[in-house]
C-alpha cells in the first residue's frame, strides 16, 4: 500500500514521536493524538488506513475507543499497551483490535506487523472486485461488496472481525475449520494462546443472524457453515 496513513492515539509522547519518526522514515503519513475525544476527531478527519491505539489513555479506556471505531469504520486496529496478560490480549481482540503488541517494544516488529495488517487488507480489498454478489440465506441478505448484513431488510451491526468471520465460513460451506485456523484466517496471525475469541465471536454471530442451526460446531474440532 503506497503512502498508507497512520493515526496514532499515544498520551506518551516519547512513544508516540518514536512511532510517528520512525513510520514516516518508512514512506507512512502519520497524524498523532494525546486522548482519545482528539483521536475520534482526527479520525473522522485524517480517515486513515490503520489505527495505533494504547490501551490506557488519559480520558477514556483504549478498550471505549477500539469498540466506538469498530462500531462506525472499516479500518485495522493495533493495540499498544503495557497490559501483557493473555486475558488482556484475547479481551482487546473480542473488542475489534487486529493485533496487539505489549510495551517495552521493538520498532521492527511494529512496523512489520502493520505491514502484514494492511497488506491482508489490501489483498481482501483487491478479491472484493471478484466478490460483487449478494449471498442469502433464510432471511438474511449479504451484499458483499458493501460488508452490508440485512435482516428481514433491515441492517445488521457486525463488527468486521464478525463479517470476515461469517464470510470466511460462508465461501467454505461444509468445510470444518478448527480454532486455529480461523484465528490465523481472520485475525491474519498464529495467535499463541487461549482461542475463546474465536468462541465468542462464533456466539455473537449466531445470535445476530439466529443462525445456530447453520454455524454448527464440530466437537472436538471448530466450527463450520452448512451447505
């Protein structure tokens, strides 16, 4: 992706100069905010492809602004943070975080990492020309081009971990997938660790879409959409 733009939330400004300095020598434009009220601001302005965002920031919980970001936009999260608990890891991912790097931390891995997020997006954006379907079942209705979840007509909020979740399952109907893979499929990583974000995510579709009898669950395996 050429000139890709970063915003960075980061009330530590030595972190967040380091971050924005050292993206910029890459060829990213990056903006940089201290709170998150400025951060939704400069997001609705800058309109960026990824978002670095900290966990604890000095008027609202990184968690509040990765659930307000999923909830309106399209766009990748990298959550940054001292929190090194793998319960603090899965939670950030349930709230819509792409990734999650802990501090102290190298400049290589977040920079390559951010690689690896916007190139899976740029290849999921790149396969959507080939996508320009509306895929249905009972009454849901899936306009693929547009990430759009109708019920009975009316829109239904998934966030896009959800939907990519839903068509990862959708384009494979009848294939079992195990935790695993749709943790490496969808979150675009090996995830070391508890796989409960795949279970809840599982849940949260299943009652969205009242779809409990076509997203089953093998035992002992993972999960799968029937044909």
């Amino acid at each position: 992706m050429n000139k890709a733009k970063i915003l960075i939330i980061e009330d530590d400004t030595p972190i967040a100069d380091l971050l924005s300095y050292g993206l910029s020598m890459e060829g990213f434009e990056t903006r940089t905010t201290a709170n998150g009220a400025a951060g939704m601001v400069e997001l609705q302005q800058f309109q960026p492809n990824l978002l670095i965002l900290d966990w604890m920031l000095p008027d609202q919980s990184g968690l509040d602004i990765c659930k307000q970001v999923t909830a309106s936009y399209n766009i990748p999260i990298l959550m940054i943070t001292a929190k090194s608990d793998i319960t603090d890891k899965i939670l950030g991912l349930e709230f819509g975080a792409d990734d999650y790097i802990t501090k102290p931390f190298d400049l290589r891995e977040v920079i390559a990492r951010i690689r690896t997020i916007l190139r899976r997006v740029d290849q999921a954006n790149n396969g959507k020309n080939t996508e320009s379907k509306v895929i249905r079942f009972k009454q849901i209705e899936i306009i693929v081009e547009e990430h759009l979840v109708k019920q009975n007509g009316i829109p239904i909020d998934l966030t896009p971990k959800e939907f990519d979740l839903l068509m990862t399952l959708i384009n494979h109907r009848g294939k079992t997938f195990t935790r695993s893979e749709l943790l490496d499929i969808v979150w675009g990583y090996d995830f070391v660790g508890d796989t409960r974000t795949v279970d809840t995510h599982i849940q949260r579709l299943r009652k969205k879409l009242d779809a409990s009898d076509l997203i089953t669950t093998v035992f002992g395996i993972g999960y799968k959409f029937e044909k």
